[in-house]
C-alpha cells in the first residue's frame, strides 16, 4: 500500500504521458508530468473495464482514498455501477434544493403540454396555478402530505366545482408519477387513494329528449323560433346534423359542398390530442336535403364571409357558445334539451326508434368505433350508409314536427 510519504514523492518521468503507482484492490495514484496527482479506482463491470476517480492528492490522502475505494467495491458487489452511481448521486445533488412540486409540475407540463390541444392545455396550466401551486407550489415533493393534496381539492369542491376537484386530482397524481423515478424507492405517490374522499363525480351529463313525441314537440318550437337568421338556422341545423356545438358554430364555407350535400370538418378542429389533430383524418358530414336548403337560405347573408354563423358583433369569428343555449331556453327547452344533448337524442333515437346500425351511428358522431385489429387496419367511414341514414333521419324528425303518428323505421 502507499504511504503518504510515497504520495508525496511520486513524480512522473519526462517521457512518459503518466505515471501510475498501485496501491491496493484496484486503487492506484496517477502523476502526470506537471505534477497533478489522483486517484482512480479501476474494476471490471459485465467484462469490461471501468475507472473511477477518487480525488486529487493530497486533498484525499492514502486512507481516505482506500475507503473511497472500499465504498465502490460494495456497490459493485450489490451489483451496481458505481460510476453510474455517483453519477445519479450528482443529478440528486443538483435537484436537492430544487424538488418542489411546482418546479417539477412544471417541468412534467413543459415535456406533456406539446403533445396536447390548445385548449386542453391552457387548461391544465391554468387548474395548476389556480388550485395546486397557491398551497404547495413552494413546498418540498418529499415534505408534502396526502392531507395537503386533500385540503387543496376540498377547497375546490366549496365552490361546487366537483369535476375541476377531479381533473386536478388527475394532475397532480401525473406529477407525482413522473417524478418518482427520481427519487428514493421509499417515497409513494401521495395521491393514493384520495378519489375516495373526494365528492362523487359521475362526469357531465347533457340534458337530452329520448322521447320521439316530446321531441316533436321541440322540433315544432324549433321551426318556430323568431330570433335572427344566423341563430335560427344554426338552431334549425342543429337536430338534423347532431354534431358537437364547437363544430357547428365553426362552420366555414369553405367546408362545404352543398351540390355534393357533403361537410368536411378538418382534422385540426376535432376532438382529440394534437397528434390526433395534426395526423388524423377530416370527418365527413352528410348533408340531408333539409339542411342544404338550410344553408343555401343563409348562404346570400353570410355567404360572403368565413364562416356560416358569424357573430354579431364581429363577422371575423364565429357566433358565440351560448347563442343556441340561449335559443333553446327561450323557446322552453333548456331544462330538457341542451346544445351537445341533440348527439345523445340523436344516438339513441336512432337505435331505439329507426333500428339502424349503431356502428353506421358512431361513425357519424365522430365516435372510433373499437375494432379488433384496431384504429390501423378498420378505417371504414360508412359514407354510403351515412347519406342514407341522415336522411331517414331527417325525415323522421320532420314527420315528428308534423304530429303524425310514431313508427318505427326499418333500415335499409
């Protein structure tokens, strides 16, 4: 073994790049020729050969250098890297002061957010400075409780608003999975559990009408209505094509091609995560003949703009979420029949009444139907089917209008 004396003497040859004395175990002193000297641990990991540095002579003297030494062969011995090790050991260090959840919720949002739609995470960002960062935003990941989780959700529930309770439970369960591989084995995801003390959610439900004579009497209203062209017709439009409100009010001419009585919904406007947006396909709307006369009747309004349903005050953007709603309320309805509800009427409607095909139905709704050998391989759209079917479907809600009596249709 070395001694310090020998540490202290050692010097290496002018003609050499290095020099190396042994120690002990694997341990050796490198000199170079401008009189640096340190101390590397040198092992063999999987058949191959590694080295790891000890420090510098005479900061780390012989003993300490040994117990250096000492401490890699056990890590080594319980089958670890020990290069590897300290390498983490480091990454640790350096997060030490720096783990509190927002910086890491944070950091899980900056890696997430790109993958998702705008809107979605506009959203996420905003439940985590609203709800999460004002009670442990500063707080140490290891410092903080299941209780502290708990309190913060609570908060949100007082002000009635059990499914923001919910989603923001989901984020910070997501944070902390995404920050557990970095920590001790010891540590547990704190969120555990804590659904079960939260208020029930059962999701958002949308008042829809599933009874055929009662909605004969809405179609009535419906036909009925007396507010301004853009909303009458987007009202009027709304039973035959039952597609999702955002979609509807978003309507561009550009999208359409009533001699082809066909509606194109561009990908990007589709539900779905911006993966989805950007590589999925634009879903085709049939238009049955009632809804062309629909648009054709607005087209000399609106016609020479963007969009179908412009707003009021701006024809630059499209008429406003709540212009339907608010039709619906005026004429009685709202209670019964919300805007999104007219895709739930119209899904059950369909099977209940007209027996049609539901995987015709779910095509139509933009809905992915499950399929075996997956998304992949059945991309089928039921086009075909789909003219048929809106048609024997706005037929049937124009013979509800009339009062006439309730049959059932047959597909065909």
């Amino acid at each position: 073994m070395l001694t310090d004396a020998e540490c202290k003497n050692a010097t290496c040859p002018p003609d050499k790049a290095r020099a190396r004395l042994a120690c002990s175990g694997g341990l050796y002193l490198e000199v170079s020729p401008a009189g640096s000297k340190r101390w590397f641990y040198k092992y063999r990991k999987d058949g191959k050969e590694g080295r790891m540095a000890l420090g510098s002579y005479p900061d780390v003297g012989p003993k300490k250098a040994r117990e250096a030494r000492d401490a890699a062969k056990a890590q080594k011995s319980d089958g670890h890297d020990p290069v590897k090790v300290r390498k983490v050991e480091k990454l640790k260090a350096t997060r030490a002061t720096g783990d509190t959840f927002k910086l890491v919720a944070l950091e899980w949002y900056a890696k997430q957010a790109p993958q998702w739609s705008e809107s979605h995470a506009e959203r996420s960002l905003r439940q985590l400075e609203r709800d999460l960062f004002p009670w442990i935003g500063e707080r140490a990941m290891t410092d903080i409780h299941a209780m502290d989780i708990l309190a913060a959700l609570q908060k949100i529930e007082e002000r009635g608003a059990l499914e923001t309770a919910d989603r923001v439970l989901m984020l910070a369960r997501q944070v902390w999975d995404y920050w557990l591989p970095t920590t001790d084995a010891k540590q547990r995801n704190v969120t555990e559990g804590l659904k079960a003390r939260l208020t029930p959610y059962r999701g958002k439900v949308f008042a829809a009408i599933l009874d055929p004579v009662r909605m004969g009497g809405l179609m009535r209203a419906i036909k009925a209505y007396k507010g301004g062209p853009i909303v009458r017709t987007a009202l009027q439009l709304t039973p035959y094509l039952y597609q999702r409100p955002g979609n509807l009010r978003m309507m561009e001419w550009a999208e359409l091609d009533l001699d082809g009585a066909l509606w194109t919904i561009p990908s990007m406007k589709m539900k779905g995560d911006k993966l989805r947006k950007e590589q999925g396909e634009a879903h085709a709307v049939p238009l049955p003949t009632q809804a062309v006369a629909l648009l054709r009747s607005i087209q000399p309004l609106t016609g020479h703009g963007v969009y179908v349903f412009p707003g009021e005050r701006s024809h630059d953007r499209p008429v406003s979420d709540n212009s339907v709603r608010s039709a619906l309320y005026a004429l009685g309805f709202g209670k019964e029949q919300s805007w999104h509800g007219f895709r739930a009427s119209a899904r059950t409607m369909l099977v209940d009444e007209l027996n049609l095909d539901w995987k015709v139905i779910e095509a139509n709704l933009a809905h992915a139907v499950k399929d075996a050998n997956g998304r992949s391989y059945n991309r089928t759209q039921y086009l075909k089917q789909r003219f048929e079917m809106i048609q024997t479907w706005a037929d049937y809600l124009d013979k509800l209008a009339t009062g006439g009596e309730v049959i059932q249709f047959k597909a065909a």
